[in-house]
C-alpha cells in the first residue's frame, strides 16, 4: 500500500454512513442525488459481508470511503480506503 496518497475533496456534500463487521462504509454525494448515495451504501454494506464470508478473511482497512464527484472526466478511481466516482457512473438510477 503507497503511504503516500492522501484524498482531499472540497464541496458541498452529503454523507450517508453504516458500520459493517465494525468497518465504517461512507457514501458522499452532492445534495442533487437523491437515492444513488443509499443503493451504493446498500451494496457496499453486502459486498464487505459477502467477500468476509467467502473469503474468511475480513476487509483489511479500517474504513471505506466513497464519493460520487459531479462530471469527474475519468469515470473512478479507487485507492485503499477511498474510491472517487463519476457521478454518472456512481450507481444505477
């Protein structure tokens, strides 16, 4: 893992939270998305359970982070604790 990535985002935005296997999962949107936040939550929530079970081993990082960013050119990129999103491409809907 580089130690030397660091995320910074700057905005206006809103965070839907939940606790899984003791790992904090964090969803951020700007406030124009309305039920995108929660469906990505959703399957972050069942992704983390999933891959702990089948695997037997639990997520490896403390947190998971991620951010739905308005016309993000890219479309995602994805670090250890953080995954930075088009807003397009954040979730289904």
């Amino acid at each position: 893992m580089s130690t030397y990535l660091v995320a910074l985002a700057v905005g206006d935005w809103q965070c839907l939270e939940r606790k899984v296997d003791a790992v904090p999962i964090r969803v951020c949107a700007v406030p124009e998305s309305k039920t995108r936040p929660q469906f990505a939550l959703d399957v972050a929530t069942h992704s983390i359970q999933f891959y702990n079970q089948w695997y037997g081993i639990r997520y490896p990082f403390g947190k998971l982070d991620m951010l739905a960013i308005p016309d993000y050119e890219w479309g995602g990129i994805g670090e250890h604790c953080v995954h930075l999103l088009s807003r397009h491409r954040f979730a289904a809907g």
